[in-house]
C-alpha cells in the first residue's frame, strides 16, 4: 500500500499582525477578527484536499485490487500504475500555487511560527521531486514502493520529512484555536 503525505503549515498570533475579515476561499469567509495569516493557510488546506481529491479515484482502485487478495496481471498493474501517474501529474499542478499560499503564510506569521511554516514549505518542495520521480521511473507497485523506501530512508529526506511533520503539527496549535481548521493531515 503507497500511503502520500504532505504536512502543511502554520502561523503566529502577533499581537501587531493584521486582523480582519478574511477571505478563505470563495464564498468562504473567516470570522471578523480573525488573524489575517489565517487565509493564505486556509488556502493551504483547500488546495491539500483538492490533492487529495485528484487522486481519491485511483486510490480507491489501488485500494479495491489490494483487498481482492489476487496478484493483478501486469498488463492490470500496469494500466493502474498509468492512472496513478495521471492523478498525480494532475495533482502536482497545484504545487505552485501551494508554495505561493505557504509564502504568503510566512509573510504574515511571527517570526518562530513563520519557520514552522517555511520547514513545512521546504519539507514539500523536497519530496514532490522524489515522488515524481519515483512514479514516473517504477514499472510495478512493488518498485514504487522500494523507491520510496529507499527515498525516504536517505537521511536528509527523512530529517526533512519528520522537521515538515512536527512543523505541521505546531501550527495546529495555532490554527485550531486562532483560525478554526486543522492545518496538518492525521
């Protein structure tokens, strides 16, 4: 089973920083008061679930071949692994836009909970390229997933990777109470 994770970031609660109403998403609006660094995370949050949502098709395919229990042909797996491709060709689209709402973030945050946000930012920017290139290069599932362990046991790959998790989690403690979201998958 592949298993993606991107951990998103948080903010600070400057008592200087800028507080106002705050358009998350259209048609979506924070509560008045609401510290302004909150929107560009909220932004963070929609785009993660539209990630998310690009690929939940061809995860539930992955998933239903699994519980079957019956190795697939290779002529199936590798129709399966195509379509997890495309999802996730069509999922990365959003990356840039991602990166501009963390900087956004950042630019808005105090200075501690802005790192937290940059560390998640650059946790993503590391592992997209591996990602990447791991789905693109794998013939099998099962090569996949040796690329990926292989990947994330590199020890810089993995120090970034668990900075970006316990980053994600320390904006929560922000977001939860000041903004009214969870920033970080669970």
């Amino acid at each position: 089973m592949v298993v993606l994770v991107l951990a998103f970031g948080a903010c600070g609660d400057d008592a200087a920083a800028p507080t106002t109403t705050v358009q998350a998403t259209p048609g979506t609006t924070l509560a008045p008061g609401t510290p302004a660094v909150c929107g560009p995370l909220a932004e963070v949050v929609r785009l993660s679930n539209e990630f998310s949502l690009r690929l939940n098709g061809v995860m539930t395919d992955i998933y239903t071949a699994a519980a079957t229990g019956e190795d697939l042909s290779a002529d199936a797996e590798a129709e399966l692994l195509d379509d997890f491709r495309g999802a996730f060709a069509d999922a990365t689209e959003l990356i840039d836009e991602l990166i501009g709402h963390y900087d956004a973030a950042a630019a808005l945050a105090e200075p501690e909970l802005a790192a937290d946000i940059v560390a998640v930012r650059d946790g993503t920017l590391m592992l997209m390229p591996i990602l990447t290139e791991a789905f693109e290069e794998a013939d099998t599932f099962v090569e996949l997933d040796t690329r990926f362990d292989t990947a994330l046991t590199d020890p810089e790959v993995a120090e970034a990777s668990m900075t970006a998790g316990l980053a994600a989690l320390s904006i929560d403690e922000f977001t939860i109470p000041e903004c009214g979201f969870k920033v970080s998958n669970s």
